[in-house]
C-alpha cells in the first residue's frame, strides 16, 4: 500500500526506528530505504511488515510502500514472498504510522 509520510523534524530512519521499523540500508537499483518491523515476536523474520521509502529531503516527505511478508522466498535469486500490498493489516499499519508521525510534527 502506498502512501506519503511527512517527517517535518526529525531525519525519517529515526522516526521509523520509533515505530518499531529496523532500517535494512538502501535498495542496490533504486536507492530507496527499506525497513522491517516483525510480527514473529523475536524468533522469526517472517511475518513482517516491509517498506520501501523514498526519500525527498526538500519536502521533508517520503514516499512509501508497505506490504507484508508472510514468509521468505521460496528460491534464491527469486523475490517471490507471499507479499500482501493491500487489506485490513496493512491499511491499519498506515494509519498507525501516520498518527505517529503527526504526533511528532
């Protein structure tokens, strides 16, 4: 699920370390961010919500994709995880977000 996260005062890693996201770096091809925050409590990656952000400094805004990755992929090489882009999880992940972002604006 897409959706734009405003960061007015703080640097966005750092905001999302907050919301329980670990930054995993930079994409290779894209450049944008990725963090994970999992559902497993601790003894698995998987589930996991995942996002890719991409950051525009100027407007202090992000562009973000969150989706869930319900286990990891099947073969190397290969991106297939049974990722969910939409439904009840994810729209309830965006809002918690949001409300946390607004809250520290």
């Amino acid at each position: 699920m897409r959706f734009e996260a405003k960061f007015p005062k703080e640097n966005f890693p750092l905001l999302m370390r907050r919301a329980g996201y670990a930054p995993e770096g930079t994409d290779e091809k894209t450049g944008e961010w990725r963090f994970s925050r999992y559902l497993g409590g601790g003894r698995s990656r998987y589930p996991r919500f995942h996002m890719y952000c991409g950051m525009k400094q100027q407007e202090r805004t992000a562009s973000c994709n969150l989706h869930i990755d319900q286990r990891q992929p099947s073969y190397s090489g290969v991106s297939a995880h049974s990722g969910e882009y939409e439904g009840g999880l994810v729209e309830a992940e965006v809002r918690r977000i949001q409300a946390m972002l607004e809250k520290e604006a």
